[in-house]
C-alpha cells in the first residue's frame, strides 16, 4: 500500500513539474515562485481559451467574427487590453473579445516604463490619441496609433522625483483631461504606441524601445476596428 502510495506522489510530481513548464514556456515572464492552485488553474484555463480564439478567429476577418458573437460592425465600443507577460493584445467590442494578436515588447518588458530611454512598456490605463497610415519611420511598419503616455499617474510620479517641473506635469495633466496627445519631450519619454513592423525583425524577439510591436497585417486590421480616445489598457 505505501509503495502505491509513493508510485502515486511520484506521478503527481512528475505531472505538477511537467505543468508548470508548460505554463512557463507559454508565459515566459511569469513567476513560478508565486503560483497558487487557484491561479495556476486560472492561468492554464486562460492560456487554452487563448489558443482556442487564436486558432479559430486566425483566418476569420472582424466582420465574420462580429457576426458570430453578436457584436456590431464596424465595432462601436472597441477597446484594446494588453497583457505584457503573455505578450497577447486583445480587441475587445465592450465586454465582448473579438480577437487577440501576439505582439512583440520592448527590451525591458518586464517593468513598468519609468524614465525615457529604458526601452520598457508602460503599464497603465490610456487611450489612442494619434493615428497614422504608412509612418515614414519604416521601422513602424504601415500603422502608428500613439497611446497617451505619460499618464496622469506617470506625471505625478514625476514631478515627486523631481524628473518633471510642476509646468510639465500640468501640461500632461491638461492634455490627458481634454483626450489630446501629452508632453512628449520629458524626462519621463513618450513615443509610445501600438505599431507594425514585426516581420522585419528576428521572430519572437523583443526588438521595439517601449511599443508594442504587430505584424503589418494585423495592425492594419485593429487600425481599422479603433479610433481617437480608444481604451488602452496595458497590464503586467
């Protein structure tokens, strides 16, 4: 009884250990460390509804998938989530998801973005506030929608670290209460957006300073579904 009992555990081992890899590899910035039963559960239930949409909307156009789900098209609500660890941005239409798009980060895309330079993806609740077709910068691919960072909450932080003046941090204040692009000359970086261009680069690599980077063909495709003021909200 006690060597089935020790055959049993050994399985069970074998079979957590094999789990959390499989977790790893799909999520490659997540802590292990810090994993519970509850979200381990979450996570793994999370990632096979990802694949499932990812597999089922891939040749789908918006219009085919909108039909499907019930959501209006052209989309009415359309707002952009993205989750920094599992490098995925999802449309959503309201509450609805339409469809999620793997994306590319910046060289530091674990921490929050703090200062200019440090090639990290902001983390926080902004919005489109500029939208180009074709960019000039080729690196940017054929779409550029600039989100607002530095935010409220970023130019606050600033001005307690003595990185921005109290004339910088209202002008951002300012521009953020009337939806309009903020400073982006300060101590606190900006140029921050959602762009194209990921064929042009070594697949599955990080390659942008701080944006979140998409292949041409789905950046044109989310270009088309959002609009000036469209929610992005970019989590860890």
């Amino acid at each position: 009884m006690k060597r089935k009992m020790r055959t049993l555990i050994f399985i069970i081992t074998v079979i957590s250990f094999s789990f959390l890899i499989y977790l790893k590899i799909q999520n490659p910035d997540t802590n292990l460390k810090k994993f519970t039963k509850e979200n381990m559960v979450i996570l793994l239930a999370n990632t096979i509804n990802q694949k499932n949409n990812n597999q089922n909307t891939a040749n789908q156009t918006i219009q085919e998938i909108c039909a499907q789900r019930g959501a209006p098209f052209p989309l009415q609500n359309p707002e952009i989530t993205i989750f920094k660890s599992r490098r995925i941005l999802s449309l959503y239409e309201g509450n609805k998801l339409i469809k999620a798009y793997k994306i590319s980060l910046g060289e530091n895309p674990k921490e929050d973005k703090n200062i200019e330079g440090d090639k990290r993806t902001p983390e926080d609740t902004f919005y489109i506030c500029q939208m180009v077709k074709n960019p000039q910068k080729a690196h940017l691919g054929s779409r550029w929608m600039r989100i607002s960072y530095p935010s409220t909450e970023d130019a606050k932080r600033g001005l307690e670290n003595n990185l921005i003046t109290k004339n910088e941090c209202e002008k951002i204040v300012e521009a953020i209460k009337y939806g309009k692009i903020p400073l982006q000359n300060t101590k606190l970086g900006g140029g921050i957006g959602i762009h194209g261009g990921n064929e042009l680069f070594e697949k599955g690599k990080n390659q942008t300073a701080g944006c979140v980077g998409l292949n041409s063909k789905d950046v044109e495709e989310i270009y088309d579904c959002v609009k000036i003021g469209t929610p992005v909200i970019i989590k860890s």
